[in-house]
C-alpha cells in the first residue's frame, strides 16, 4: 500500500506504523502570526515529506512531552501541524469515520506528537485518526483571543477539506479530547465557526472549570503584560519568545491555584457569550465522562495532602458546602470508607472540578433534548499502592488502546490487569465515530443512566447520585 497522497494542498509521502498502519506526520494545517488568527493552508504545497513530527506549540513541558523527550527545539510559535493515522488499506472514497483529537494540558502543555496520542491502534477498527498542535499559554489565550480555539477551527477546516484523500468522511467527524482538550472539545460545539465541520462530539474528563468571561480574561490579561514588563500586547509582538514564555512562568507562580490563568473565554473570538449554553443546544451526539479520583493525581504527589487530618476534613467540607457539611460528611465518607482526609478533600476536589460540570452539561442537554451519553471511569491503578485510585489522565491509554507507550504503565501499576477496557474503550469510540452513539443506553436527566467503565463495564442509573446532588443543590 503507498504511503503517498494526493490533496489540494500538497503530495504527502508517510510511513508505515508498527501495526500496518499508515502514518502521516508533521502536515502544516495553517500559518499565523504571534496573537492573530490562523489563516488555513489552501494552497498546493507539492511534494511534503510527512515522516517527522512538526513543532510543537511553546511551553514548559508536562510529563507526556518530557516522557518523549520533547524539548526548545522542539518549539516554535510556528507550531500548525497535524498528524494522521488511516488503516492500511484506506484509499480515496473509503469513507470512514473520523476521530479528530484536541490534547490537553490545562492549556499550557501537550501536543498532538505525545507517544500516549499515537492513533494506529485506533486507525486499525476502522478509523482514520488526526491529532493536532496548537497555540498554547500566552500564545493562545491571552486575553479574549481564544487563539488556540481558533486554531482547532482552523485544523477542522484543512480536514474538511483533504480528509477524503486518507480515505476519510469529511461529512463524519468527531471532536473528541481530554481534560483541557475535554473543555476544548465543548469550546467547538460553543463555536458557529465549526458548524457542519464535526458531527460528534467526545468529552474525557473535559476541564470546564477553566472556562472564564470577557472580564476575567481582561484583567489577567493586564497582570501578565504588567509582569512582561510592556504596555499592552503590540509592546509584545517585538520581545523573543523565550521572554514571554519565562513570563507566563513568573505570572502563573504568583497566582498559584487559579486554573484561569489562559483558557477559552466566553464571549471572545469564535464563541457565543455562554460556551455551555451553546453546547447543551448543540444538536451533535455527545459523549462526556469523568474519573472517579481524578484530582488524586496531584495529591498523591503533594506531600501535605498525606498530613491532613480530620479537623482539616471537616474544614474544606464548611468551606465547600457550609449549611450542608454535616450531610455531606456522612455521604462522602459512607461512599468512600477508609480514606484518609487528605484523600476524601481529593474526592470532594474531584467532583467540584470535573464530575458536576459534567452531570450539569449532560442535564441540560437532555432537557434540550439532544443526544448525549456518559460514562464514570472507576478502574483503579495499582501505582504507589495504589494511591492514584482512577485519577485524572489515567483512561487516555484505554481509549487510545496504547497501554504500553511510554510511562503509561508506569501510571497504571505494572501489575495492573487492564480486565479488557482498553479494548472496550477504545471499541466504544470508534463505534460512536461511525454510528453516532455507543453501545449503552442514551442519557436522560431524570435517571441518568451512566456506563461505569471499571474492571467490569456496568450500566448504573445515577451513580452515587447522593454525592452528586449535593454539588448541584
């Protein structure tokens, strides 16, 4: 099978993954200059080579990058690129699903390159599978720009566009992410500009606490230029990037906590005033879940979280729920028996960050009556004696079916039995890809019917709804 294809914008010649797969890498989806919108790639860019990864967007490198050994010169604000997977015998007119993947990393780090993000396995069901760069941090989130939102829009279009030559449906795609490519994921379906470019909608552990308003971004906006030392953001335009970058670092210390600091805004470029008004009312299939610990992967590794006692317990309780603390004591610790206090404020942490955004924008879409699905990851890692529970991040190597990239069992627990759900997982995903719902039952507001995806796969109707209650009083 030629690893060569023809678009309208250029010959792209790619390899082969170690499954059989074709591998297309580093493919320029647009150009742009330091706080502007991307201008899609249209033009024919003849013959490109497409075996090594393009720039990745400027950051400090989180673990997936360090674990692939991604550093500065792997950077650039010149960082468009998207990588794509096809089985290996696609061809023009295959007509396949697409899955089309936003990464996360709060918006400050990650890349479409990440080994965990490799999409063969995925491409071998049946799918033609992109991921992408995009601007990140500063670059892409200073202010109300909602720059990297852009750039996904921008992504969407080239694929909308060449697609079909990968053997793609450019009329079935599904936008799917996790974390801040979850909230990234539900920025698309906020957007007019993507409409008729995706057709389905994936969200994992989507950080939608993030999310912030035109006013917010405003005054951090102002904090960060104070910190760079300029005026306003046409003083920027001229400083290196490194400087920045190293001011974005200085910044971020100096409001330590906050998860604002660059994020989509509602009202800014792109976006309607109310992101998740917008995506309850996008009529697309939908699919949203969350993991059961997921803040466990920071407090497992804060070392103050192992001291916290139970007055500190009863405290973060009054500060979270106040006339309702008491209640919520008896509930959080009859649901999760012997826990320490540090690990029942990572419980209570997890559900204000992730799971009652999530049950709130899955509400609200079935009271608009649009389709939706959810699912509670509750498989448990057996790492640091099992101090990481099912804590955020764990499910990418499920869904992507890559339990042994790089690091990935170092996060599961090398003597974890993965029970198959990473078959399951990523089987799911690739049938909602192609038939618009997964194989469980379509969520409803009044039951709320959730696919708990732990060592056995079993439909629950309102998982732990007690605790879940008490975030949505």
């Amino acid at each position: 099978m030629s690893t060569r294809v023809s678009t309208p914008t250029g010959t792209y010649a790619g390899g082969t993954a170690a499954n059989g797969c074709r591998e297309f890498k580093g493919i320029r989806y647009a150009t742009a200059r330091r706080f502007e919108a991307p201008v899609t790639v249209e033009t024919d860019g003849g013959e490109i080579d497409a075996t090594s990864w393009g720039k990745i967007a400027h950051q400090t490198p989180g673990f997936l990058e360090s674990n692939d050994g991604f550093g500065p010169d792997d950077m650039s604000e010149d960082c468009h690129f998207l990588n794509i997977w096809t089985p290996a015998g696609a061809t023009e007119g295959a007509s396949l699903p697409v899955l089309f993947w936003v990464h996360g990393g709060g918006f400050l780090t990650g890349s479409g390159s990440a080994s965990w993000y490799n999409g063969a396995n995925l491409a071998a069901r049946g799918a033609v599978v992109v991921t992408i760069n995009y601007r990140l941090g500063v670059f892409g989130y200073l202010g109300n720009r909602n720059l990297g939102l852009l750039d996904q829009v921008a992504a969407l279009r080239w694929v909308s566009r060449n697609i079909a030559a990968f053997g793609g449906n450019p009329g079935n795609v599904t936008v799917f992410g996790e974390s801040a490519g979850g909230s990234g994921t539900v920025s698309i379906m906020a957007s007019p500009l993507a409409t008729g470019l995706f057709h389905r909608a994936w969200a994992m552990s989507p950080s939608i606490g993030q999310f912030r308003g035109t006013a917010r971004a405003a005054q951090l906006e102002q904090e960060y230029l104070a910190t760079l030392g300029v005026a306003d953001a046409d003083a920027a335009m001229a400083l290196p990037a490194s400087e920045l970058v190293a001011a974005q670092t200085k910044f971020m210390s100096e409001r330590m906590g906050s998860p604002d600091h660059f994020a989509p805004t509602h009202g800014g470029a792109g976006v309607t005033d109310d992101m998740l008004a917008a995506a309850a009312q996008c009529g697309v299939p939908f699919c949203i879940g969350t993991n059961r610990d997921e803040s466990r992967l920071w407090s497992a590794f804060d070392p103050s979280a192992a001291t916290k006692t139970t007055d500190d317990w009863a405290e973060h309780l009054r500060k979270t729920f106040g006339g309702a603390a008491t209640e919520a004591r008896e509930l959080y610790e009859k649901h999760r028996p012997g826990h320490t206090p540090g690990q029942l404020i990572s419980a209570v942490q997890s559900d204000v960050s992730f799971r009652a955004h999530a049950v709130r924008l899955a509400d609200a879409r079935s009271a608009a009556a649009n389709p939706t699905w959810s699912y509670w990851f509750t498989w448990a890692s057996t790492a640091m004696g099992g101090a990481l529970g099912s804590c955020h991040a764990l499910d990418i190597p499920f869904a992507f079916d890559n339990l042994d990239a790089p690091g990935a069992r170092g996060l599961m627990g090398r003597d974890s039995d993965p029970a198959g759900l990473h078959t399951y997982f990523a089987d799911e995903i690739v049938r909602f890809a192609t038939h618009g719902h997964p194989s469980w039952t379509q969520y409803a507001r009044d039951t709320r019917p959730t696919m708990v995806l732990g060592a056995e796969r079993v439909l629950e109707h309102d998982p732990e709804g007690e605790l879940v209650a008490l975030h949505l009083a």
